[in-house]
C-alpha cells in the first residue's frame, strides 16, 4: 500500500472554489418583509396610514383604495407583528397591505405598531421604497384635542416642503410626534425625501368623520375628487367594526412612556 501524496495547493483551491459555487448565500433577513409588485419609479407619492388615535389613517387610505379602485400590488409581514387579521365575510384580510392606482401608492394598516419596534419598522418600509425613489411620503394620523371641529394639522420634514401644506392645514407651533408616524417621518428627513404628515383632529375611539377631513386635505393635494358623504354616513357601523383595532391601539400606548410635551400620533 502506497501513501497518498498531499493535497497540493492548486487542487485545494480548485476544490474550495467548487464547493463555494455550490453554497447558497445566507444573508440575513430584515425586521420587516415586504412582498410586492415593484412601485412606478422616480415619482410615486405613497401615503401610509397605521392605526393611531383615532384610526384616522386607516379608515382615509382604506376608504380612499376601495372608493377609487386602487389595485392591491403587495403585503408586509413580521414576526414583531401583533397576531391580528380582520376579515370581511369570511375572507381573512393582509393586516398590512400596499396599493397602486396611477403615481399614488398606499401603505394601509389594520395592526398597531408597538413603540418598541417603530424605528425597525419605519427602516424597513423606507429602505424597500427609497429603491424606486419616490417623489415623498404623507403619513395620516390622529391628534387628540378636547376640541369638538375636525380640524387637520400638516407637519413636515423641511420648511420648503411645509409650504405644500400651508394653504389646506393648519402647521402646528410646538409638540411632539409620537408612534410610527413620527418614525416614518424621521427617517424621511434622515434620508432627504420630502415626508410630509397629517394629523386629524380626532377623539380616543374610532372616528370617521376626522378621517373625511384628512381625506379632503388629499382631495386638494392630489385632485382625486373623493366624495367623502358616505364616509360620513357609515360612521356609526365604521366605529362599531373597529373598535377591536382601536382596543389594541390604546393598549399599546398605555405601554409607552409618557411625555412632557403633547403628542400627537
């Protein structure tokens, strides 16, 4: 019996590089997966809307997407995702879900996001839109005020985008921002895309018609001509079906560190 020669350098190589060409890379994923048909490039505007106060965002893209046909192109998914799934007849809903119709895109969202994970969430959702580099992001939530009107409050990441509101909300002097919204916005500043954010004036519970009022601050951004009546008119069944929303909602902020300044969000 002879020995084997040793291995030499190139046949190591050469045997490395093969068993490299068979690996499957593993990189890792991110908080947040977002499957979907890819955005219209260089100039999509996406409004997104997370339960807040109010459900204001919710029930204003969930109405907007169904009122103008928009065409549901994708999903988000997470593990830190609360384990809520609304349906309608039977038929179990993305609890989050992203629509397209022309050069307006929507993020809408039927679970809460806990404090805890906003800033993963806001990263990922910028990161996977910042590719198709679009034109800004609007961000629709709720501000609590003891103050019976519907008023609509803008806020935005630079004062030259703030003038894009000036005519159609009123700006708010000082405050905070609090929840997703405020991440989403800050990470929009961060990154250079004009991020923009309407705040509903709205009491703590399901509340349509603030709702209609942030959708006819859209109807003059965007010229969609949204007749907002049957919003109004379905308010009493709307705050009844989403009142399961809203619950986990106010739990979620009981959770979270209060603050000296007023928050909205």
């Amino acid at each position: 019996m002879t020995a084997e020669s040793p291995e030499s350098y190139t046949d190591m190589v050469s045997r490395l590089d093969t068993i490299h060409n068979d690996l499957v890379e593993i990189k890792p994923k991110k908080d947040i997966n977002v499957i979907s048909k890819p955005l219209p490039m260089n100039g999509a505007s996406m409004l997104i809307g997370f339960p807040g106060s109010g459900l204001v965002g919710t029930i204003a893209l969930q109405y907007m997407v169904d009122q103008l046909e928009f065409e549901q192109i994708g999903t988000m998914t997470s593990k830190f995702f609360p384990p809520l799934a609304m349906m309608n007849k039977g038929v179990i809903n993305d609890p989050v879900r992203i629509y397209i119709k022309n050069n307006i895109a929507a993020i809408v969202a039927d679970i809460p996001i806990h404090p805890m994970i906003c800033y993963e969430t806001s990263r990922d959702i910028i990161d996977w839109l910042a590719q198709f580099r679009p034109k800004e992001v609007v961000t629709i939530a709720g501000i609590i005020t003891n103050e019976p009107e519907k008023r609509v409050f803008g806020v935005a990441t630079t004062g030259e985008a703030l003038k894009r509101l000036e005519d159609f909300t009123l700006l708010l002097p000082i405050g905070s921002i609090s929840g997703i919204a405020s991440s989403l916005l800050t990470e929009c500043k961060a990154r250079g895309i004009p991020g923009y954010g309407l705040l509903g004036e709205t009491v703590n519970a399901p509340d349509p018609r603030s709702s209609a009022a942030t959708i006819e601050v859209l109807n003059k951004m965007y010229n969609l001509g949204l007749d907002v009546k049957p919003l109004i008119e379905q308010a009493v069944e709307i705050e009844q079906s989403m009142q399961k929303i809203s619950d986990e909602v106010q739990q979620s902020a009981e959770q979270s560190p209060k603050k000296d300044l007023p928050m909205y969000g």
